[in-house]
C-alpha cells in the first residue's frame, strides 16, 4: 500500500514509521519544516523509546520518507492519513478541528485517484461526515472515502502499543474503505489482534468513551486516596485489593498527583463539551475534570505543609516534570499547575528531569535546570517526586537525606515508602493516599 501520513508528532510519526514496518510505502508530511529537516537528517524530534531506530531501518530500506510537499505525498497515495493536532479550542472547552479541516482540503486538493481519507485524530462525532463534506466541496470530482481510525497508542510505550494493539477501530461507510483499511493492518489481522470495524460514529465515540473512563479510573483512585489518608488506610493496599477483581482490573488505579498528558484533559473536556451541545451533559465526566483539578491544587497544600506552611525562602527540589516517564511531552502535566505555586511562593526550585528540558525550560520560568538528583538535592528543605522516571526509583535515599539541609520527601507517585524514607534519615516523608512519616523533633521528645 502507498500511505500518506498528514502531520508528524507523537501519532503521526509512530504511526508512520510503524506502517513502513508492516511493508507499507509510507511518505511522513509535516508543515514544520525544522521538523521534516531533522527527519530527513536522521533525527527523531520526539522523544520516544525504540522509534530512532525502527525509523532508520525503514528509512535505509526504501518504505520511508518525509516532506513538506503534501501535494507529492498525496499523489498516488491509497490512503491518507490526517495525524494532527486536535488542541481544546481557547475558550469553550471544544476540540479545535481547525488543523484537521485544513489538512482535509488540502488533502482534496492535491488527490489524483480514489484514495480513502482516515482521520487518525482524536475528533468529536460527526468530524468524519464534515471531513466527507469539506473535500467534496474542494474538489467536487474526487472519487474517495473517509474512514475513522482512532489511536490509542501510550506515548512512552507507543511503539509496542501500535504493533500489539488491545484493538484497532475502524469506522468506516463503504466496502471499498473497509478493503483498503483491511489490506493496511492486515500484518495485525493476521496475527490475530481485534480488529473492531464499525460504523463513523461509533469509532470516533469509542475513543472519546475509552479516554473518559480512563481518566475516570484514575481519578477515582486519586479521590479514594485522599479518604485514604484520612482514615488511616493505605491507598496502594486498596488499589491491590480491588485491582484483583477481574470486572474491575488494576491497570490506571495509581494514585497520583492528577492526570495531565496531551489526551485525558482535552478529550474528556471536548466529551463534556459534546454532551451539554446534544442536552445529555456527561455528569461524571464533568465531575472527573472538576476532581483532577482539585487533586492537583490537593498537592501544592501537601507540598506546603512539609516546608511548614510556606514556601518563601525555601529550596525545593522537584524530580520529574514531564506527564509521565518515557515521553518529553510536557502539554498539561501537573508540574505546569505545582512548580509555578512554588516558584510565586518565593521557593528557589531545582528541576531535574531526564528529558523533559527541551520543551520545559519556556513552560516553567524561574527553575534552575539540574542533571543530578542528589545535586539538586544539596542543602534543599524538600524533595519531591513528581514523575516516576526510573532514574528516580532506586536512587540512595540516605545519601539524599544527608545533601538536605532539612530532609524531607513528597513523593507523590508513592515510588518509596514511609518505612524506607524513615530508614534513610529522612525527618519527614509523605506520599498519596498514605499516612504521612514525620520524626518526632527534638525539642518535641524532650518534652515528652
Ligand atoms: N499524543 C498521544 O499520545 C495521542 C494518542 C492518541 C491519539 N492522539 C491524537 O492524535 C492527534 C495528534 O496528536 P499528536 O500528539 O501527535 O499531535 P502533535 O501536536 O504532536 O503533532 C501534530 C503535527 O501535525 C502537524 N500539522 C498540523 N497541520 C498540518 C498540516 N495541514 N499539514 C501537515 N502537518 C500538519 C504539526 O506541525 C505537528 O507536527 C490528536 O488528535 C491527538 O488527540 C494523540
């Protein structure tokens, strides 16, 4: 198959690069042209584990290539794929369709034969019949179809997620689409992994239904862990006790700091937007964003009663500040809602974060960048973990202790326990859902 993929970031690029595996002739089209020149130079723009490599033995055997000329790629192309953008519009919560629409008429434009046109961003219901509308007005004598192919790909684990998918939804109106979806993820059929085809509707609905219930999950959890610490019970414990249960299943109950990421605050903030617009308002997905946003200003107070009750004048450092470890995205991570309560405390904070620098350093005004956990730990009152990079899940927790001028730990991923921080030397340690560790003082043991 020849495929044209409209948009390179996170989906499209791994998307891409992951059809050029399947045996497919894939051209990679962005609008970026520093991003194209870095592609074509070799160089992944992105951060993503295993993708440098799988896109430069696809490069090397002929299947993949990248351009700014949309109208090339699209000649000739079996299918095309709009891989863009889909951001919350400023203002009313709604998913912004402008780049997709855009990219649609310009993919109408430049058709030169039948070709289906798949829309791989996450778009509101009914996008796939405005993209049938707009490419037909553009170019009334274009013979194609449009298809829904929602992803579902984890940044971080993408490249295992699109060639070991749970499922591949499909949405399609005609045979001849269906035909042409069939033969591109055929290597998949073939080893067995669901293929769900379906209508339009339903395929742009499952991925705004499955991203809800997610980030459901994950604040349930988060809302139970804050009860937790209240009444004595550990949140972790919890999450193992109900996670046996297969109806209920324990991947996403991981007590955190909030979600944040590229998807779950714009997908379930378009879902509402969907829902009140058709007089069915998503009540527990409105409730779900309201939660997370109270989760995540639940955390500055956590952080500000271990530097007893403010952060003026103290040293802070912060580990992790992308969205989650394995990715260098940093749209909406909670570190965007806490670091800056830190920094417009007076708190002098130090960042480390494996890969998170290139697009934080603008996000995040005010830090100063590290490379060394333990140098930023020198003479600070606090530490906390705010990203569960693995090179923050074994580091030595005395020596740690022993740089700080006050030890004392907020780990908000619960990477570490009470009972080790305590070990460790550590005056104070609290984590999610937990109870809190603090040494009594001095001046408290001497008075009994
Ligand atoms: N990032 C994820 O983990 C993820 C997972 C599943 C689904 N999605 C969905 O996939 C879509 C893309 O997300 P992303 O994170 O890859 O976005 P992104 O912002 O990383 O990439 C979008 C790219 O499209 C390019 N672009 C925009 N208009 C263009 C045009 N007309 N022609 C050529 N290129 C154009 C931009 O320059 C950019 O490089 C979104 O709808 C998102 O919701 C994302």
């Amino acid at each position: 198959m020849r495929i044209a993929m409209i948009g390179t970031g996170y989906v499209g690029l791994v998307s891409g690069v992951c059809f050029s595996d399947f045996g497919h002739d894939v051209v990679c089209v962005d609008k970026d042209p520093r991003k194209i020149a870095m592609l074509e130079g070799g160089a992944v723009p992105i951060y993503e584990p295993g993708l440098d490599a799988l896109m430069a033995k696809n490069v090397e055997a002929g299947r993949l290539s990248f351009t700014t000329d949309l109208a090339a790629a699209v000649d000739g192309a079996e299918a095309v794929f709009i891989a863009v953008g889909t951001p919350t519009r400023r203002g009313d919560g709604h998913a912004d369709l402008t780049y997709v629409m855009a990219a649609a008429e310009e993919v109408a434009r430049a058709l030169t034969g039948y070709a289906v046109i798949v829309t791989k961003s996450t778009v509101p219901v009914g996008t796939n019949r405005k993209v049938k509308q707009a490419v037909a007005r553009a170019n009334p004598s274009a013979e194609f179809d449009v298809a829904s192919n929602p992803e579902f790909l984890r940044e971080g684990a993408a490249i295992d997620d699109f060639m070991k998918p749970d499922r591949v939804v499909v949405g399609v109106q005609t045979e001849r689409a269906g035909e042409v979806m069939a033969e591109i993820y055929r290597p998949l059929f073939l080893r067995e992994f669901p293929i769900v085809t379906t209508d339009l509707e339903s395929a742009e609905m499952i991925k705004y239904a499955a991203n809800a219930f997610l980030a459901t999950k994950i604040t349930f959890i988060n809302e139970i862990a804050a009860l937790c610490e209240r009444v004595g019970a550990d949140v972790k414990e919890v999450s193992k006790g109900i996670g046996l249960d297969g109806r209920i299943g324990n991947k996403f109950l991981h007590a955190g700091p909030g979600y944040g990421g590229s998807c779950f605050p714009k997908d379930t903030s378009a879902l509402a937007r969907i829902g009140q617009e058709h007089a069915v308002p998503q009540s527990i997905v409105e409730t779900v964003i309201r939660v997370n946003d109270v989760v995540k200003h639940r955390m500055i107070e956590k952080l500000r009663d271990l530097c007893d009750g403010t952060f003026n004048g103290k040293t802070i450092a912060v580990l992790g500040v992308t969205f989650k470890p394995n990715t260098d995205d940093m749209r909406d991570a909670p570190s965007l809602t806490i670091v800056p309560a830190l920094v417009g405390g007076g708190a002098k904070v130090r960042v480390v974060d494996p890969q998170g620098r290139r697009e934080g350093e603008a996000l995040l005004p005010g830090v100063a960048w590290l490379d060394d956990p333990y140098k930023a730990a020198q003479n600070a009152d606090l530490v906390v973990i705010l990203t569960e990079w693995n090179e923050f899940r074994a580091l030595d927790l005395k020596k740690l202790a022993k740089k700080m001028a006050v030890p004392r730990m907020a780990d908000l991923r619960n990477v570490y326990s009470p009972r080790d921080a305590k070990r460790a030397g550590f005056e104070a340690y609290d984590g999610i859902g937990r109870p809190m560790m603090q040494q009594p003082k001095p001046a408290d043991q001497a008075t009994g």
